[in-house]
C-alpha cells in the first residue's frame, strides 16, 4: 500500500489524504503493525480527507468496527494495539509554509467565489504543493506523537433487530424510540415529533 493506493481509495489527491497517509504509516511503525493488521483501533478526532488514508493503510474501518469517529473536529489520531492498552496519539501540528503574495491574491479571489480558469489552476498548484510538503516533511514537522495507555473500546456487539411499528424496516434493538407505547426506528420517530 502506497499513496498512489490511497488516492485511487479516496478518489482525489489532496493534501488532507498526505496527512492521512503520513498518520497511519507513523501508526504502524510506532506500534511495530504490518499494514492491514486486524489487532489495530483506530479512533479519529474528524471525519476529513485523512481519515480516508487511515481506512486504506491501516485496515481500520467503520465496517470491522475498528475505526471510531469522535466528531471534536480535531486532527487528533490515537491508534490502539489489540487488547491494549498500549496506544500512540498523533496530533497533527504540521503549519504549511506562507503562500507568497501572488498566490495569497488568488487564494483570495477563490475565498471569494472567483472561478477564473487562472484563479482555479492557481489554487490547485497551490494544493499540489502543500501536499507535496507533507509528503516530504520529517514526521517530528508534521506531528505531535506521545505514547499513551487506553482502555480498549468494546468490541463491536451483536443485538438482536426489531421492526419499527411504523416502516416496518429493520433496525437493532438499542437504536429503539418509544413513542405513544411503539417502538419506532429514529426517523420515523423525528417525524412523530
Ligand atoms: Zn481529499
Ligand atoms: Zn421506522
């Protein structure tokens, strides 16, 4: 697994996926994990581009349970070892290098709604290159990396599924709403409201 891997995952090359290349390859070779290893948590501070770099190189995902969404809006990675609680957290502290004026100027003009073939291909070198910086960069520019003790999350459960009253759609059992003595699935439960 390479970036060029990541990028036809994600389906763009950004800066935000270098990010998340450059996290989960530290992960791994901070916990001493091949790439894909099952024994690997990851629980990511946002849901960005980077996260999708992170689902690729790390084999953590939402589906296998092993990828878990705190929703703080932070570039803040922690990557557990199966059954802990030995865990890395990776902060990103990386601060790209300042535009020079004229690329300042049709940042600007973009920030403003300018969609000039001239503003578009500027902005998109611009891009280009900050991810090419991240890419090159030392892993101690990018990150803030502290070794750490977490309590493993639990594994994901089984429950058992139940029809909504309404729909009549499956959903599982704790995701349950009673309304008026029915339980409803959270949509149709919304709309009673
Ligand atoms: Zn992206
Ligand atoms: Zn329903």
């Amino acid at each position: 697994m390479n970036f060029e891997d990541a990028i036809k995952f994600h389906g763009h090359a950004c800066p935000g996926l270098a990010i998340g290349y450059r996290v989960a390859s530290l992960a791994l070779k901070e916990l001493g994990l091949r790439a894909r290893d099952e024994e690997l948590v990851a629980i990511v501070e946002n849901n960005s581009c980077a996260v999708d770099g992170i689902q690729l190189i790390c084999g953590c995902t939402f589906g296998k349970g092993n990828l878990i969404l705190k929703d703080y809006g932070k570039q803040v990675y922690t990557f557990i070892k199966r059954p802990g609680p030995d865990a890395v957290r990776i902060a990103v502290r990386w601060e790209p290098p300042a535009d020079d004026p004229e690329t300042a100027a049709m940042w600007e003009r973009y920030a403003a709604g300018d969609r000039t073939p001239e503003v578009v291909a500027a902005v998109q070198d611009r891009k280009t290159r900050k991810m090419k910086g991240v890419l090159a960069a030392d892993d101690s520019d990018l990150f803030e990396v502290k070794r750490i003790k977490v309590e493993m999350p639990e594994t994901a459960k089984i429950y058992p599924t139940i029809t909504c009253a309404r729909c009549g759609e499956k959903f599982m059992e704790p995701r349950a709403k009673m309304v008026s003595g029915q339980q409803l699935c959270i949509p149709c439960s919304q709309e009673e409201e």
